[in-house]
C-alpha cells in the first residue's frame, strides 16, 4: 500500500501486529512533507496580536437571493 491508509486499514494492520506507518509511501511521511512545503509556507503570527475587530457578533439571517433560472409554473 503506498497511499495514506484508511482508519479501516489502520485498524486490521493494528490487530495483525503490523506497524501502519511501515505501510505507507516516505512521500506522505512528516518529513517529506515539511521539506516540500517549506518554501511556501507564510508564518502567521501569535493569537496575541490579532487584531480583534469592532464588529456585531450576533447572528444575522441570510440575504434572500433568486437563483437565475427559468420561472416555474
């Protein structure tokens, strides 16, 4: 299996004693993901200075639309 296993797969290959992660490919392994996205990654920064918006919090109903489409009779 050279994909990320389902939970189903997980499972059996945890009850026949078999270590999932020796089940799938090194391209999904933590590693090699962090070195692919790396270059683009944008480092956001901490909840401490976001800026916090003087905004309504309520929840408002949404705005009624008509989708375009022919009338029906």
């Amino acid at each position: 299996m050279m994909v990320i296993p389902c939970e189903q797969r997980v499972r059996a290959l945890g009850l026949a004693n078999v270590d999932p992660t020796t089940r799938v490919s090194k391209y999904f392994t933590n590693n090699i993901y962090k070195a692919v996205y790396e270059p683009i990654w944008i480092s956001i920064r901490g909840i401490d200075e976001w800026k916090i918006l003087k905004t309504d919090l309520r929840v408002r109903a949404p705005i009624p639309t008509v989708r375009a489409s022919r009338p029906r009779t």
